[in-house]
C-alpha cells in the first residue's frame, strides 16, 4: 500500500478511535486521554503492531504542532485579573510541589543505594509534569471555579520549574565529576527559558492588538493556528522551548486583547484531532518491556514521586493560605507525567553516559505508570474539588 495511503488510513482510524474514546470517557470514571493511550498500546509495536512506520516517522512533527497548541491554551489560563488573588498561591505550590518532590525522590532513591548523580537527576526529572494531558483533562472535566484555575496556571509553569531543577542539577553533577562546562550549562538554561518568553512576547504584544480587526467580532481560525505555528516554528529555529514560547504568547494575548479572547476558543475547536493523534502515537511508543528491567528503583520511584508532588503541594497550599480543598487535592491532580521527562532523561544519559543504563529504563518504564494512571487521578481530583467547591457555593449566604 502507498505511504500516503497508509497515513490517510491510520489518521482516520485513530480520528473515529478518539471519538469512540471521547464517548466512553464521558460514562465512565477513566478520562479520555488515558483510554486513547490504551488504544495506543494495543495497537503499537509491543503488542498489534499495526501502525504504519510512516506515521511512526512523523510522530514528532505530530507532538510540536500538538503541544504548541497546548503551551498557547494554557497561556490563556494565565489572565492577571483572575489570578490577582492566587498569584502567590501558585507560585508557592509549584515551587514547594517541584522541589519537594526533587528532594524526596534523590533521597529515598539513595537510601535504595543509587549513586547520587544518577538519583539526583532523576530526582528533578520527577518534577516535571504531563501538561497535554492535564490540559485535555482540565478542558473535559474542569470547571470555571477557583481549583480548575490555579491547576491550569500551576501546570502552565510546573516545566519550567522543572527544567531549572534538571539544569542547576547538571551542573551540581559537573561540579562533583570536575567538569569546567558550568558556564555552558546555564547559559544554556538562560537562553532556553529567556530565549522562549522574549520570543512569545514579541510575537504576542502585536498579536494582542492586530488579532479580531479582519473580521470584528467573528472567529477567525486562521488568525490563531498562524500565531501559533509561527511562534513555534521561531522556537525550533532558535532552539528555545516552543512550549514556554507558546505559553508566553497565549498569556500576553490574553492579557492585553481586551477586546476579544476568541483564538483560544479557535484553538480548543482544532486542537482535539491533533491531540487524538499525539496520544494515539504516544500509547504506541511507550515501551511496556522497560518496566521489566527497572524493578525495585522504579517502584520506588513511582512511591516517591507521588508523595512528593502531594505533601509538596499540600505544603505550599498551607503555607500559602490557599485553603482546605487546594491542600487536598491539588497534589494529586499534578501526577501526569510524560515527554518532558523523557526528554530530560534522554538529555541526561547523552551528557553523562555512565548512568544511562539506570536513567533511561526507569524513567521511560515509569512514564507508562503515570501516562495511563495520572490523568485518572486528576479526573478524581478535579470532581471531588469541583463537587466541594459548589457545596460551599450552595451553603454561602446569599
């Protein structure tokens, strides 16, 4: 058969595969994200393997187009005037859940007796989150109340958090090993992370006030997915994060574009196909053989980093007053974990090759763990958070 007769197959067999997903999600406790990585699964390599290798050598393109998207919509969460109340709620839970899950995860993975480089590294890869699926959950299953808002704003920065822990570790770990590359290292971090919000912001100040005057007050699709795209594809020339760059963009639009918000509204309506697409691919490429080479380092791994990211978060939730329901259960909606971790990994174990063998195999093997289990968890926190916020809504005096 054609490639192009393949790709137009399996594209539409994974469009009506997310559908069907979409329907049962919606009738039962398990969200759609984590039935379309099942579906994934059953049909890739390790266990069908009815994929066709064109689609496989086009995942990646696939993956940018569709987080880009995500990093744009997730800016929009972003908006000053909601979060004047919960800015420094957010910033303290992110902080505390990324650091406290960092520092627990290094400890209990060297009390098991892993070496300290290779358990710090994976200790800051477990801070990293999933934010495609917690999105995608969010968008489904969320709410306009006060727990759905400050989820989406932690998730919108829990990677770049993330991202500075893994850096500052790197160069922790050059230090003990005698590396001179400490100046690299953070001039690499400074231009991933300042590169990405100089160029979301640049794009996103014209954008902000050129967007909506073709058409007033009409939806234009093209106006949002060119910005998007645009910005992205600037991203991966300079080499900087297209997420961050992305995010940045949303936030500046949807800050300063007071008289209209309706590119996220455009976005969310195109943005599902490309999401059905990633995740289908994204099941098929997670390597279920992985979890039987980690053993005891990954269970411990797994334990560790859901503690951490619950106690961490009900930490900065009490310390920062953010309330009862917040220290609940905000912990447990940040448990998705996906290709930003991997991707620290597969950083960490070409920088240092000697601890590739322990890095790699624990954290893809784990990454099925939290990919298939983490968008559960956030379902259940996001309804038993929504239920109790509109419990108290009920009994407030009117």
């Amino acid at each position: 058969m054609p490639d192009n007769a393949e790709f137009v197959l399996a594209i539409g067999a994974f469009l009506l595969l997310g559908l069907a997903a979409d329907a049962l999600g919606r009738r039962t406790v398990v969200p759609r994200v984590t039935l379309i990585l099942f579906c994934g699964i059953l049909i890739g390599d390790e266990v069908l393997a009815l994929i066709p290798d064109v689609l496989h050598g086009r995942f990646p393109l696939i993956a940018d187009m569709a987080l880009m998207m995500v990093g744009f919509l997730l800016g929009g969460r972003l908006r000053l005037d909601a979060l004047k109340a919960e800015g420094a709620q957010v910033l303290w839970i992110s902080i505390i859940a990324a650091l406290g899950t960092t520092a627990l995860v290094t400890l209990a993975l060297r009390l098991l007796g892993v070496p300290m480089a290779p358990a710090l590294l994976l200790g800051c890869v477990a801070a990293a989150t999933a934010p495609a699926a917690t999105l995608d959950t969010l968008m489904v299953y969320g709410s306009e109340g006060r727990f759905s808002r400050m989820l989406g704003a932690i998730v919108a920065i829990d990677d770049a958090w993330a991202l500075i822990l893994f850096s500052l570790g790197l160069a922790f770990i050059g230090l003990m090993n005698g590396d001179n590359q400490l100046t690299g290292t953070f001039q690499e971090i400074a231009w991933d992370l300042g590169g990405a919000i100089a160029l979301g912001a640049v794009i996103g100040l014209p954008a902000a006030y050129l967007t909506g005057r073709v058409r007033p007050g009409q939806p234009m699709l093209m106006e949002a997915l060119g910005l998007v795209l645009l910005c992205g594809g600037l991203a991966l020339t300079l080499e900087v994060s297209y997420l961050i760059a992305c995010m940045t963009m949303g936030a500046v639009i949807a800050n300063l574009a007071a008289h209209h918000d309706y590119p996220f509204h455009e976005i969310e309506n195109i943005e599902w196909p490309f999401m059905v697409v990633f995740f289908m691919l994204a099941g098929a490429s997670l390597e279920l053989s992985a979890l039987l080479h980690v053993g005891l380092v990954a269970i411990v791994f797994v334990a560790a980093r859901v503690i951490g990211k619950m106690a961490g978060a009900a930490a900065g939730a009490g310390l920062s007053g953010a309330g009862p329901l917040v220290t609940r259960w905000m912990g447990m909606a940040l448990l998705p974990q996906a290709g930003v971790a991997i991707g620290m990994a597969l950083l960490a174990g070409e920088r240092y090759p000697a601890y590739q063998d322990v890095i790699l195999p624990v954290v893809i093997g784990t990454t099925v763990i939290f990919e298939l289990t983490g968008p559960i968890a956030t379902r259940v926190a996001l309804a038993r958070a929504t239920q109790s916020e509109r419990v108290e809504e009920g009994s407030a005096p009117g």
